[in-house]
C-alpha cells in the first residue's frame, strides 16, 4: 500500500505538469488576450497600448519561455503571478477564494451524501413498492434538471412573491448562521444531482447484497430484518460508495462556478467565470492548477480509502 | 493534561469495521428519517391529535379566512402607509441620510482614475471633476471649479471652489490646488502610453499646457479650439487626485483608494468589488447651488455597492428592497421588465429618451473597393422592419450623430438616405458580381451582449433579399473585442453590430468615432495615410481606403473646431450625409427611443435618462440632490 501511495503522489506533479501544458496552450489558441480587451475594448487602436500591456504581461516573449517562467515561479515561488485585469497579484486573492469555494465544496460533498445514502437504502428496503418508485423518481429528477435553473429558481421567485431573499449578500464567518445559510443552499443545489447519482448507486448496491447467500443465512438464522439490513447489508454495500465519491468532487467543483456566478460568491468560480471574459490568462491557468490539484488529491484520497476499506482490493 | 486528553483520540486506531460500522448507523439513522417522511400504505390513517386538529380547522374557517384577510390588510396597510411617508417625505422637501444601496455588472478592475474605465463608479463619487456636464440640459456645472471663462479660442479659465480638500485619507486632508490639477490632468497622456489606460485619448489629446497663477486659478490652453473641451472635463476620467499618493504608490493608483476629494470615500472594498462609501468630512459641497451639485454636501450618508454578474440575482435583490436601481448593462431594462415592473410596490420607472448609438461596422478593407456591394448591403436590409421586430416598435432610425445632438438629421432624411430597397439590392449585388467578391458567403458576429435579435435579423434580411449565406460566429466578449480590432485583412467577419454606452460627455466623440480613421473606424479598417497608425499599415493596403477615409476624417476634424453652432450644425450635417451616401464603412442602427430604469420610491431626485446612466459625467452617482424618502 505503501509503495502505491508513492507512486501515485509521485504521478501527480506530472499530471499537473501535463494539465498545465494543455490549459496553457489552448488559453494562447484561442483569439484574444488581455492587451484586446484592455485596449480594444476602450477604441485605444493604439500599437503602443498593446506593445506596453503585452510587454508587462510578458505575452511578447516566445511561448516555451513564457511557460517555463510562469511554472518556475509556481515551483519555486509559489507564486501564480499578476493579473491584469485585476492588476494585482494572484496569490493573496486565491488563498481567499480557495477557502470560500472549499466550503461549498465540502457541504454540497456533505449534503450529497445525506441525500444519497438514505435515499438508495431505503429505495432498495422498499425495492417495487410506491416508496421505491418516487424515490427513484426523485433522484433521477435530481440528475436530470440542471443546477443553475434550480438556483435561478430560487434567487427569484421568493424576491418576486414574498419581496425577500433566501440567499443574502456574501458576509463571511463573522455572521455565522448568515453565512450557513449563504453556503447552505448553493451546496444543496449542487448536491441534489450528486445525491441522485450516489441513491442509485447505493440501491443497486445494496440491492445485490439483499439477494446474497449471507442474507439469506443471516434471516434463516431468525435475525430480526433491521438488524439484517443494518449489520449484513449496509456495511458491504458502503463500498461501492467510495468508488464514486472520488467523481462527485469534480461535480462539485464544475457546480461551483456556476452556483458562484448566481449566488454572488466569491469563489474560484466566480473569479475564473471574469478572467474568462477579460481573456486574463494568469488567473485562469491559477484557477485551473488549483482545481486539479485539488481533484487529484482527492482522488488519490479516495482510491487509498477504497483499499482500506475493502480488505480484498490489493494495490 | 490536555495534550493527554488529545492524544488518546489521535493515538486510538480507527478500524475499518468502526468506520464501515460508523457509516451505516449514519446511513440508516438518515434512512429511518427519509422512509417517515416518505410514508407508505401504512400511515394512511391520521393520528389522532392531526384529525382533531383537521376538523377544528374545517369547523372554524371564517376564522383563518379572516386572519389572512386580516394579515393581507395589515400587510396592505403597511405598503399604504410607506407610499403615504414616501409621499409626504416628498412633499416635506429634502432631507439628509441614509444609505443608498446600488448594483453593477462589471467588477472593479482598479482604482486610477487616469487609467480604468470599466466598471468606474468609484471614480464618479470619491473624486472631484472640474465640472459636470448634463446632456438633458445640454449644460455643464461647476463641481470644483466656482466659475469659469473662455477669453481665447485656446484658453479656459477656471475659478476653484474655496473649500476644496482631499479626504482625510489622502495627502492628511490638505486644500486642493490648481497645482493638483495640472498634475492630475498631465498625467493622462503618460498613463496611455506607459500604464496602458483605458482612458480615451480624446479627452486630453487637446491639453497643450496648464497656467497656475495661483492656488485657486486654474488655467488649460488647448492645442487646438477644440469645440467639445468643455464636456469632456465633465468626463468621470478626469478625476482630480492627490500627487502624493500618486508618487507614494508608485505612480499609479491601481491598487490605491481615497486619494482623491470627491463628496465620498471608500469605507470597505470586498471580495469581487462589494464595496461601501461613506461621507468625505472633508467635502464642503459648492458656494452656490447648480444643477445636481447641491450648496451643502451631498444629502444621502452613504452608498453600498454591490458586484452583481447574474441578471436574475440582480433583479431578485431590486426586488427584496436590497438595491435601489435595477438597470441593464447597456441602456436600460427592457419594455417588457418595464411593465412586469410598473405595478411593483415601492417601484418605480422611470424612462427618457436614450443615448445609446448602434452601428454595423463593415471591415473596410473588404469592403472599400465594391461600392455597389457596400449599397446593395445598406439597401437589404428592412431597417423599419428592425424597429418594428426588434425593438418592439418603440425605435428611431440611428444617426451618425447619435439620437441626441442637435446637429441630428431628421427621421425623414435618414430614411430616404438609408432606405429599404430589396429588388435594387439584388441588381447591384449582382451587377458587382458580389457572388464572386464574397465566393464564401458573409460572417459576422454574433455577441450576446451587443444585441443577438438585431445580429439575427440583419443576417436574415441579407440572406434573403440579397442571396448570400450569412454565418453567425458566436463570440464572447474577448473574441469579439480582438476580432473587431484586428488588424486590416486578418478579421474574421465581413460585417458586425457594435453597441456605444459609454462618454455621453462628449456627443460628438460618442456617435461619430465609429465612422472616422481616428476613432473605431480605424479599428474597423477605415484608414488614412494621414492616420497616427499609418506606419504600421501597408502603404497599399491605406491605399484601398483613403479615398473613402479622407473626405470623413477632414469634416470631422473641421466640425470639431467650428465653435458657431450654427456652421457646425451644418458641417455635421453635410458628414452625416457623407457618411450614409458612402455606404462605408459603418451603418447607423436603428435604436430605442426611450430607456427605462427601475428605482425604488425612496429615492428621490433621480436623473432620468439619457443622464441617468452613470458612465456618463453626471449620471446619478453624481447627483448630489438625490435623497431617500425613508432617512
């Protein structure tokens, strides 16, 4: 176990170098940059406001060096550079956004599973009863309507019946049930296609299990059924879950840029939704980096956890 | 003791079983939840205490009905009652406080006032400005300057307020000089061409020097008459900022904020430009009254803005009471929000006639050599069609001049010069051979936040009266700005729309840029070998456009000089003509007549359009005698 954990920790800083290449190369193919937007989007048709925003960006230099001085100042220095449209360095405002985007993630993770779990569990209890059928109703549903209608949903229609917001203005930590409240319903949306997904899986899951030798022996043993469901079912159906909690962070993440746009958070999402207009190269390539590394980790995180919880599987 | 305490936890061994064991007991305790809530066959008969309570509640209607009733009263009697202060507030006449709570779309990009103008609302209320110009009154007012005087076509002198001083955060609160300004003023044309400011070079480029005689007496000669020097220093660009702050920061004030004297000041900057203002202490207002500028300080306390990207976010907080003004990015809200809106409690609308200016700007180089293709484009297009099916009717014909200067050609002499004429298209399309000018088809672009229905319907009627595919490249706002600016033969379009929102300070920069090689039409490929740019065009290349560039350019540049109104009004005229009879290589687009914009009835005094928007230099961020009812 020891050796695949190396391994796989030693994996990721290709990974990310190869992330950054892609991300890289494809911010620089398509049409645009930052000297466009700052410049032309002023009508300063002026070769020197280009010369002078490209120059300080560094956009002027070959590409090869241009990537090799932006990832030796990641590795080296930590440091993800200055943006433009922001004109400001990156890092102070990416260690705050980091740590708002992570809140939603883990609640709507959190809330993923509340719903998931019970919902499959008792979905596979009542499998072919009227239960089964709404609840499997109600997490296809959930996969299959979009976040950000859901959320859109809920940003108007209370302001437009009641006058009233459910979700206020973001205020941080200090107001703290204010604040739980701003997380709360954003990482619900996104867990709500999350937790469709995740009933799924623990109904079929457990569905398998509930038809399996063990089972059987554990009622012919005149085991009284919730014991049967909490101790002979439940436990071995958990370890499929972990295959696809891995998958549902880069759900999360995906959903975060939206919910971050309609709910005003400010995120990584929100951020990186701006720098994509502004053509702001620097955050986008630092927005990118963070969220794969980010991933990776998590999935690294999962498949060891996977291993530890299922004794057979052998790395 | 505590580590003790501690260390068992992180000593203890957590086995799988305890963690297999852990998940499921959370996973039923939240399964038993789910199958109560559920319900199943079982659970059809009500608990008792439930249908006792059902029962009593069916006994006993009238009595909820006439707690709703009584609440929706109660709730009418609450809405009545604050229509009735707002209204005997306003009666009552000014008064002084409050917070005035605001939205944008654009996050803040810095805080120069010499360098940024996307999403500058900032520079508009924590900055003095000479002046303010109002296009409804076609006037300008004094903000730091008192009183001022033209002795030559090439010298303003301007008399300053007496009390003027920066905010106590800027250069310790000292009194503002002539001195400042020069240095405000002098360091436009070095932030254009070493900060890469967004700040049009037109609202300098005409600065020659500055006299300071004395502390209050600030002297401006101009390089030439320019005949728009007096609006443009409304401009919110021309801030006037602390020189100290300025040269402690490094020279620019990107990341700087308070450095100026305005009636406001940054009390908090947030994440994604959440921002709040409160009141300069040091702001002593103006010794008489004019226009917007009140004699005392502003009246509202402060102001809350908020960076709103989501348009439905926007409008849900309008309409929770926690923003005053809901408007678009450009222009105003729609006819339809409009009327959703009207019957709002503590809503109102308010609407004007709009400044907004639209174009379809031809790539000059592809262009320029086909004038009957030019035509035929111009003659294909159903442009009453337009008003009628994309502005809903409530439209007028675009001018070069925009729909607000007096100089405006008539509606009428725009449709005979711009007219509709599908059979005539088709002939000049054909007999200049247009099929094997343009073998491909046309493109244009197709941009969401120009205006899709207007794009749609142009490439609809060009495909249908003139034969020729038309493809839609769908762009974002970044590929558009680099497609239209690209230089002349790599643009990927033939043709697009192109929206003006921004400078209502100077009428004649607003409309007129998008047709002249100095200003968008350059961008667009319309050049001259006259042109500051020339040097980097192939000579043969201008050679293609000159012809059609140089008559454009000379009017303009004559009519911007020409202080007689009357001769200037003519010399407008006779560009406008030019303009629409050339065909190249921009086309005025229809535009709405009116605008309209939502504002709660608390705030009192608001500008109405076209001066309403704030990007324009007394847009209502500048208006001091704004009030709310409910301070």
């Amino acid at each position: 176990m020891q050796a695949y954990i190396i391994r796989r920790l030693l994996l990721v800083p290709f990974t990310l170098i190869l992330i950054s290449i892609i991300v890289f190369i494809f911010m620089r193919a398509v049409p645009g940059d930052a000297a466009d937007v700052r410049c032309g989007a002023a009508g300063n048709f002026d070769q020197q406001c280009f010369d002078v925003v490209r120059e300080e960006l560094g956009l002027n230099e070959n590409k090869v060096n241009q990537y090799f001085k932006w990832l030796g100042d990641i590795v080296l220095r930590g440091d993800f550079g200055y943006s433009l449209s922001q004109r400001a360095h990156i890092n102070e405002e990416l260690g705050k956004r980091i740590w708002n985007t992570a809140q939603i993630g883990l609640l709507s993770i959190a809330f993923t599973l509340l719903i998931g779990i019970p919902v499959g569990a008792v979905s596979a209890v009542r499998s072919g009863t009227m239960s089964d059928y709404v609840l499997r109703f109600l997490a296809v549903m959930g996969l299959s309507v979009p976040n950000f209608w859901i959320a859109t949903l809920v940003v108007i229609f209370p302001a437009v019946w009641w006058g009233t917001r459910v979700a206020p203005d973001w205020v941080g930590w200090e107001e703290p049930l204010t604040h739980l409240q701003i997380l709360a319903i954003p990482a619900f949306i996104i867990a709500l296609a999350g937790g469709g997904t995740i009933a799924r899986i623990v109904r079929s899951s457990m569905l398998e299990v509930l038809r399996s030798d063990q089972v059987r022996t554990a009622r012919a043993k005149g085991l009284r059924e919730s014991v049967v469901v909490s101790r002979h079912v439940f436990r071995p159906s958990m370890i499929a879950l972990f295959t696809i909690i891995g998958l549902q962070f880069s759900l999360v993440l995906g959903g975060s840029v939206i919910m971050e746009s309609i709910f005003n958070i400010p995120g990584m999402g929100l951020w990186v939704i701006s720098a994509v207009g502004e053509r702001d190269f620097m955050i986008i390539q630092a927005v990118v980096v963070v969220f794969a590394t980010w991933f990776l980790l998590i999935t690294l995180l999962v498949d060891v956890a996977y291993a530890w919880v299922d004794p057979r599987i052998r790395y | 003791m505590a580590e003790a305490y501690w260390g068992k936890y992180w000593r203890r061994r957590i086995s799988r079983r305890r963690v297999l064991a852990g998940s499921a007991a959370v996973a039923a305790g939240a399964a038993g939840l789910v199958a109560v809530g559920c319900g199943d066959d079982d659970d059809d008969e009500p608990p008792a205490a439930t249908a006792a309570a059902t029962e009593a509640a069916a006994d006993e209607p009238d009595e909820s009905a006439a707690t709703e009733a009584a609440a929706t009263e109660a709730a009418a009697a609450t809405e009545a009652a604050a229509t009735e202060a707002a209204t005997q507030a306003a009666a009552a006449g000014p008064r002084a406080g409050g917070t005035m709570k605001v939205q944008r779309a654009f996050s803040d990009t810095g805080y120069d006032p010499a360098i940024t103008i996307t999403g500058y609302q900032w520079a508009a209320i924590t900055y003095n400005h000479l002046l303010g110009y109002s296009l409804i009154e076609d006037e300008a007012w004094g903000d730091a300057a008192a009183s001022w005087e033209q002795p030559d076509p090439l010298t303003i002198v301007f008399n300053l307020e007496p009390n003027l001083r920066f905010n106590p955060e800027a250069a310790d609160g000292r009194p503002i000089t002539s001195q400042d300004i020069a240095y405000s003023f002098a360091r436009l044309p070095a932030a254009f061409t070493d900060l890469a400011s967004e700040v049009n070079p037109l609202q300098f480029a005409f600065m020659a020097g500055f006299d300071m005689p004395d502390a209050t007496t600030f002297g401006l000669q101009m390089r030439y008459p320019w005949v728009s020097a007096i609006p443009s220093l409304g401009s919110t660009s021309l801030g006037i900022v602390a020189p100290e702050v300025v040269e402690a920061n490094g020279g620019n004030l990107t990341q700087t904020v308070n450095a100026g004297g305005g009636a406001y000041m940054f009390e908090s900057r947030g994440l994604d430009g959440f921002n709040s203002y409160k009141r300069n202490p040091n702001y002593a207002g103006h010794t008489t009254a004019r226009g917007r500028f009140t004699k005392d300080p502003p009246y509202i306390d402060a102001w809350e803005d908020a960076h709103i990207t989501d348009p439905a976010a926007a409008e849900a907080r309008f309409l929770a009471g926690d923003a005053d003004i809901l408007t678009g990015i450009v222009g105003g809200i729609d006819a339809i929000k409009a009327d959703q809106l009207r019957g709002e409690d503590g809503v109102n609308i308010i609407s004007g006639p709009t400044n907004t200016h639209l174009v379809m700007a031809l790539d000059a180089l592809k262009w320029a050599r086909f004038p009957q293709l030019r035509e035929a484009l111009s003659l294909a297009v159903d442009w009453d069609g337009y008003i009628d099916v994309v502005l809903d009717g409530n439209g007028i014909r675009g001018a070069p001049v925009g729909p607000r200067f007096p100089a405006v050609l008539s509606q009428e002499e725009i449709r005979q010069l711009q007219q509709f004429d599908p059979e005539r298209a088709r002939q000049l399309w054909e007999a200049g051979g247009g099929d094997v000018v343009f073998p491909d088809g046309l493109t244009t672009l197709l941009a969401t936040f120009t205006d899709t229905r207007g794009t749609q319907f142009i490439a609809q009627s060009i495909e249908e009266n003139l034969g020729v595919r038309v493809k839609l490249e769908p762009v974002d706002f970044a590929t558009y700005v680099s497609s239209l600016t690209a230089p002349p033969g790599s643009k990927i379009w033939h043709f697009a729309l192109v929206v003006e929102n921004s400078l209502s300070t100077i009428p004649d920069y607003n409309a007129l840029t998008h047709y002249v090689p100095t200003g968008y039409g350059g961008a667009f490929g319309l050049f001259t070998h006259e042109h500051p740019q020339a040097a980097l065009i192939p000579p043969e290349v201008i050679d293609i456009t000159h012809d059609i560039g140089k008559p454009i350019q000379d009017l303009y540049n004559a009519q911007s000089v020409t202080h007689d109104p009357e001769q200037r009004n003519g010399l407008l005229q006779q560009l406008q003509r030019l303009i629409l009879t050339q065909f190249c290589c921009t086309f005025p687009v229809p535009v709405n007549a009116t605008e309209q914009h939502a504002v709660r009835t608390r705030v009192m005094n608001v500008p109405p359009p076209p001066d309403f928007k704030d990007n324009g230099s007394m847009g209502y961020r500048r208006a001091q005698n704004m009030w709310l009812a409910d301070a």
